[in-house]
C-alpha cells in the first residue's frame, strides 16, 4: 500500500514513511542532515543533564550507602557516553540518521 502525493516521483511507503526512490530518500536525507545533527546533540546533551541532575535525589532515597555509588556511578557513566556520543555525531554527522548509536546508549 502506498500513500500517493501529487507528483508520483514523490510517493512514500506506507510501512517506513520515506520516499520510495532511494535517490529521492537521500536527497531528502542529506538535506535535513544539518537539523537533524543539531536536534540529535541537543537531545544528548539534555538527557546527559537530566541524568546527573536526579543524583541528588538518588541521595536523599539511598543516604550515602553502596547503593549510592552504584547507581551515581552508573549515571555518570552513562551521562558521559551519551556526551562522547554528542560529540561524535558533530564530528561525523552520518551517524545522526544511524539509528544504532543512539539505540546501544538507550540501553
């Protein structure tokens, strides 16, 4: 099934909502590749912020146990490669239209 725009050169698929000519796909790509780089390291630098900042409350849950440092530590990890991976995505933006970077640090 396919959605039909008004010009056929532009029609989508109807499973993964991209264009069905490959080189139409990738002109579109490559045109909001910019974008999409920005809003990606935006995005990671917030959740990276998010993390750390919920550490207080961490503290006021577990005290200062071996719980902890676990979990503080686990949150400054994971803050820090999702930084590494921000700015990464700067210095080769093709892995901003990767899905797998961003899904092996959702992890």
């Amino acid at each position: 099934m396919n959605i039909k725009a008004a010009n056929d050169s532009h029609q989508l698929s109807f499973w993964s909502a991209e264009f069905k000519d490959p080189a139409m796909e990738q002109a579109y790509q490559q045109h909001v590749l910019p974008d999409t780089v920005r809003f990606l390291r935006i995005s990671l630098c917030v959740w990276a912020g998010l993390l750390i900042v919920f550490i207080p409350a961490d503290l006021a849950f577990l005290a200062l146990s071996e719980g902890l440092f676990v979990i503080g530590g686990l949150r400054v990890a994971h803050a820090a490669l999702l930084l590494c991976l921000a700015w990464q995505v700067s210095k080769r933006p093709f892995m901003a239209s990767s899905g797998w970077p961003v899904t092996i640090n959702a992890v």
